[in-house]
C-alpha cells in the first residue's frame, strides 16, 4: 500500500507517491495497444492496479469500476469516469505511438493526452479518498471502453449496473476548466442517386454534381436561432466516395456527416430540416449521444468556480452523452492535442488535475456536511 501521512487526524495516500504511481500506470497503458473494442490488455492492467491496492473491482467487457471501501446505500454516489480506449494512430507519427517517451517532463504515447492522463489522475484521486471513512458521498471510479467509436460494450453497457449514481466528473482533456455543457453527436451516411453512363457521350446523370449540390447545402446552412448564441447545429460532411473509373459517368455518390447539435432542436427535428432541404437518401448510424449540461448553481460547478476553474461550452463530445445524471467534463491536457501524431501530456499537468480533482472533491464534500 502508499505511504500514509496524517491530516487532520484522518489516513490519507502520500501526494508524491500518487503523482508516481499515476505517471507509471500511463506509461505502461501506453505500451498496451488499446484500440476501441480491443482494450483487453489495459483493463487487465487496470484491474492489477487496483488489486495491488486491495481494492475489489467489477469488470464487464472491457469496462473496470469499484467504490470506496466504506461504501454506503444511505449516501449520495459521485461518479468518476474516463476511458482507457485510444483511436486509431495517424500516418503523420514520428515516434513509436505505443512506446512511452519520457522527455522534458513530457509523456509521449497514444492515448497520452485523450484521456489517459485524466483517468490515472482520477484512479490516483480515488485511491486517496478509498479508505477514509467519514465520507458524506460513495464514490465509484469507472474505467470504461469503447468510448472513441461509441461502441456497444462501453459506459453505455453498464449503466444499469451502477449503484444510483448523484453526478459525475467525466476525465476529459480539458486544460482542467470545466465543461459544464457538451454537444451531442449524431452520424448520417447519405446517397446521392443517379444514372451511370458514358462520360466521352454524356450519357447518364451525374451523381456526384447531385451530391454536391446538398454538400453545399450542409456546409452552409444555419438553424434558426435567438440573436448572440452560438449556432446551435454545426454539420460537417467528412467523407466522400463515388465512381468506377474515369469514363464512366457515376450513378451514385455516398458521403458521411457529422452532426453536432445543443439542446435548442432534437435529433428527429434536425433529420426534419435535412430531408426537406436535400436531395439525398440517407441512414442514421446508431448511438446517437445527447447534448449534457449541468446547472450553473450545481455544488460540483460552484466548488469548481471557488477553485478558480472556468466553465465552457464543450464543442466536442464524450460519454457524457450517455449519462442521465448531472456532470462536468474536466481533465488534464488539451483537447486540441488530441487525436495529433506525436500526442503528449505534461508530468506537471498530471500533477496538477490530481491536486485540483481532489481540492474540487474536498470542496463538494465541506459543502454538503
């Protein structure tokens, strides 16, 4: 077990040991290949983490999660979640993504910064609060799958298994601010029809020119909304496929939006607007993720605020998505590294998000006894 200091005449984890301990178990998270839907191996190192500990875990799937020692019915449970998944590493790597570089107190490796710098600092968190006993929340720290690709047998699978959850903290890159609103997701893959042919004869009917009249049209449309608020809708077409060869006029044209939207319209009303603007057919890829917020008066974002944190419109989204209970999104690292070739994280940020998880824990405590 940690070393133990005294505070307050309460056991707690020495701070330098969980900042070690944390920097190790990313380390050796990233020199586990943990594609979304393949992350046998880190939940296997994620379970021996916890064993090593004395802490009890559950697992289903790929998904590790367990409560504080003293857990009880009788009190409020606050969720701790990140993932442990990583996407796909992008032609554009220099160094070995799935070798763990430490080099001017920077960790390089996939899935460094998205988002495993924010769950070893909330294992790290959860391991300083375990076993105390005077706790007015439980707490239970989720380490969860498939969150890149939305997948069947991430958080969404094992949402029926928690004990009932109060609110939760998702760890995501966030330079530690607080998104207190996130945009929900949704995929469409769409079909532009029409008519093969000669291309030296013009012969046929072109599809692509039809698809790119309603690319156009998702590329500029804005849904309606009041006067000084963000665009509630942002559609992107992001992939595109059409024709055989290059003398063959192409008889259908596929291309792939993604769909970002706020609480302002629903998924049915968005799909409404489409289909009564495009010429196209199209499929709703399942898995479609909600829009998230939390009340600005919530105990979670005022301990936040009186910590100095900021709030946020996250433009991204998460498995927030797939919670039906308040939460913030908040971890160390930078959104805008994530997904990048040569992805890192700083030892001082991963420092940093353990102390503030735990001040804002503190916080929430002292406001509730």
């Amino acid at each position: 077990m940690n070393t133990i200091t005294e505070k307050q005449g309460l056991k707690y984890p020495d701070l330098n040991q969980l900042y070690n301990e944390a920097i190790s178990l990313l380390s050796k998270l990233i020199s586990l290949p943990s594609l979304s839907g393949a992350e046998e191996e880190t939940a296997a190192e994620i379970e021996n983490f916890f064993i090593s500990h004395g802490i009890n875990t559950i697992r289903k799937h790929n998904n590790i999660w367990c409560y504080n020692k003293f857990y009880s019915a009788a009190k409020p449970t606050i969720l701790l979640n990140s993932h442990h998944d990583t996407v796909k590493p992008n032609e554009q790597y220099t160094l070995n993504p799935f070798v763990p570089i430490i080099e001017n107190e920077k960790i390089y490796g996939l899935g460094s910064n998205d988002a495993g710098a924010s769950l070893v600092s909330l294992i790290a968190v959860f391991t300083y609060f375990w076993q105390r006993e005077d706790l007015p929340f439980n707490l239970c720290l989720a380490a969860t799958a498939e969150e890149e690709n939305s997948g069947e047998h991430g958080i969404k699978s094992i949402m029926n298994d928690f004990e009932p959850i109060a609110f939760a903290i998702v760890g995501e890159p966030t330079g530690m601010q607080m998104a207190i609103a996130e945009k929900g997701s949704m995929v469409i893959d769409c079909i532009s029809k029409g008519r093969s042919g000669h291309a030296a004869r013009e012969e046929g009917d072109n599809a692509i020119y039809k698809a790119i009249k309603d690319i156009e049209w998702f590329s500029h449309y804005n849904f309606p909304i009041e006067d000084n608020l963000p665009q509630p809708v942002k559609m992107t077409v992001t992939q595109i496929n059409a024709g055989l060869q290059h003398n063959i006029v192409p008889g259908e044209c596929s291309f792939t939006v993604d769909i970002r939207f706020d609480h302002n319209y629903t998924p049915r009303e968005i799909l409404n607007t489409i289909i009564n603007h495009t010429m196209c057919t199209f499929n709703v890829r399942a898995n479609i993720l909600s829009p998230s917020n939390i009340d600005l008066l919530h105990p979670l974002v005022v301990s936040g605020l009186s910590l100095g944190r900021k709030t946020y419109l996250s433009p991204t989204s998460s498995d927030q998505g797939w919670l039906d209970m308040p939460s913030v999104k908040m971890g160390p690292g930078e959104s805008a590294r994530s997904h990048t070739a040569n992805e890192f994280v700083l030892i001082e940020e991963i420092e940093e998000g353990i102390t503030i998880y735990i001040r804002l824990l503190e916080s929430v405590f002292n406001k509730t006894t």
